[in-house]
C-alpha cells in the first residue's frame, strides 16, 4: 500500500508557506548573470584571521561538544562585546546562551514563552522567518504596519492601537529586514514605556546594528531603563563579519528564560558546533577592523545606488 502523506504532515507545518525568498534564491544560485538582492548574505568572505582560528581549532583537535549554553570563553567574549557595543552588561554563565543562528534563538525564545492562543506583535515589512515562528510556536502572528512617512520605523500610537489581552510579546528588528529602517532613540523610548505599560515581553533581533551607515551610535531598547529584566536581545556572527555559514548566533536576557530555551536547546540541537563557536571568539577579539571596512564598503555600494 502506497502512503498517503498529504494528510500525514502536521496541518501547524503543512499550512505555513515555503520562503519565497529561499525560492528565489534557490533559482538564481549559479547563476552568472543576476545580481540576487534577495538574501542578506554578504559577498564578502569571512576575514582571513576568523577562518584561521576556526582551522586552528580543528588542528588542535578540538571537535567535541561543549556546554548546552556554549563555551564559557565565548559567552564571556560575547558579554564583554554587548557591554561595549550595546551598553547592557549580562552574566556569562547565567544569561547568555549560544545558538544555531539567531534563527534558532527566536524559535527557542518564542516556544519557551508561547502558549497556545498567546499573540505576538511584530512590526512589517520584516524578515520573513517572524510570523511562521510565531505560529509553529501555536502563537498568533499579528502584523503592525510601518509607513513611508515614519521612514517605516515602528510607530509608537500604531503599536498601542495594535495591543489585546492576548499579547504577550512584541518583536523587534532595527535596523530593520529589509527595509533598512532605525528607530530613533525617542521612538524606542516610547515603545518602552508602552511595553511596561502593558507587561510585555520584548525579543529585539539586532543581527545589523554594527551596518549602519549614519554614523550615529546604535541604541538598544534592552539598554533603556526598565527593559534589560523584559526584553531578550539576540545577535549574531552572519551580518557583520559574514560569517552566514558558520551559523551561529546568541541570545542574552533574563536568567529565567535563557534557562527555559535552554532546555529545549539541549534537547533539539543540544549545542553549537564547537569550531563555529572558537571563530566566533575571534571575531569578537579582533574581527572589528574588517568589519569597519566591509562596512564601508557596503556604504559606498549603497551611495552609488541611490545617485543612480
């Protein structure tokens, strides 16, 4: 007897649509003639002295598992950059957790805090992995729309409007996927002060704060007060020091809930790989020049496409 699987796949996945920007992608790889603006991948490589500490890792051997929060000269590596880049100061062995991406740090954080029926807001156009996050996390996925005339930064009146018993956590993405938008320090002063208002949790992805290109300093909602004990801030490797294939990215919040992903961590990737993870330490050490000139470059690249 032949199986039939159409009615076999759980409906939570088999109602969620593939990305279409995966698809895109998937179609122009190999392709010579197509300029893809589809992927955030930077067409960078990773900087010499990064892929020579993950080499220098696998020469020494060093091929086992670590610690379910990571290694613990990584997490340290990692508060020390967030003190000085973010202005949040964490614990290394209680408030840190080293992830598959920043992607698997969103789906550890939100099936640790959802119940069924628990809505979460995030703010569109975004990145498109959000909202079927939050649904295969048996959440409800609501949508507040950004405009033009807010240079698509979340408005603040549009937010409290967009709030119900229900809601439970709002996410976050500045600079924002893919519009590019940043969320002026006035603005995410009064995002805070409706959060507390109203008991919310907050999970602010800030994967491309070290791009932007105004020269301004990047500004944390976890940094303003009242927010580090409710809000989980997740970052990563991929963007910055284009480390995409590497995979590996990192969550710092509240003892409670890096304990609770955590436990589905240890069950479901149990860690990150250790050679991703002895790179990433670099990176954090002395990977900042290279960044600063990737950076630049992508700033040159868009000045040229706008006067275009």
């Amino acid at each position: 007897m032949i199986m039939n699987w159409q009615n076999k796949i759980a409906e939570q996945v088999s109602s969620i649509p593939r990305s279409g920007i995966r698809e895109f992608f998937d179609l122009v790889t190999g392709r010579t003639d197509i300029i893809s603006l589809g992927v955030g991948e930077p067409d960078f490589v990773t900087p010499w002295n990064i892929r020579e500490a993950a080499i220098y890792s696998l020469e020494k051997g060093h091929t086992s598992y670590t610690s379910n929060y990571g290694l613990e000269s990584l997490r340290r590596s990692i508060v020390k950059y967030v003190d000085g880049f973010f202005h949040v100061n964490y614990d290394p062995l209680r408030e840190v957790l080293v992830t598959v991406g920043v992607s698997e740090a969103i789906d550890l954080a939100l099936r640790a805090i959802l119940n069924p029926g628990d809505e979460v807001l995030y703010h569109e156009p975004c990145y498109v992995s959000y909202a079927p996050s939050v649904n295969m996390a048996y959440g409800v996925a609501t949508a507040v729309p950004t405009s033009k005339r807010d240079l698509f930064a979340l408005n603040p009146e549009v937010l409290e409007a967009s709030i119900t018993p229900r809601t439970k956590v709002l996410m976050l993405n500045f600079p924002t996927n893919p519009t590019g938008a940043v969320a002026p320090v006035e603005t995410l002063q009064e995002i805070a002060r409706i959060c507390i208002k109203h008991d919310l949790i907050v999970l602010t992805d800030e994967i491309y704060s070290e791009l932007r290109y105004d020269g301004k300093p990047h500004v944390s909602i976890a940094s303003l007060p009242g927010m580090k004990e409710r809000t989980l801030l997740l970052h990563g490797f991929s963007k910055a020091f284009a480390m995409t294939g590497f995979r590996l990215g990192y969550a710092c919040g509240p003892e409670p809930l890096i304990s609770a992903m955590m436990k589905i961590h240890q069950y479901s990737m149990l860690c990150a790989p250790i050679t991703s993870q002895e790179a990433a330490i670099e990176a954090l050490e002395n990977g900042t020049s290279a960044m600063l000139k990737m950076r630049e470059s992508y700033r040159q690249r868009r000045d040229y496409l706008v006067k275009r």
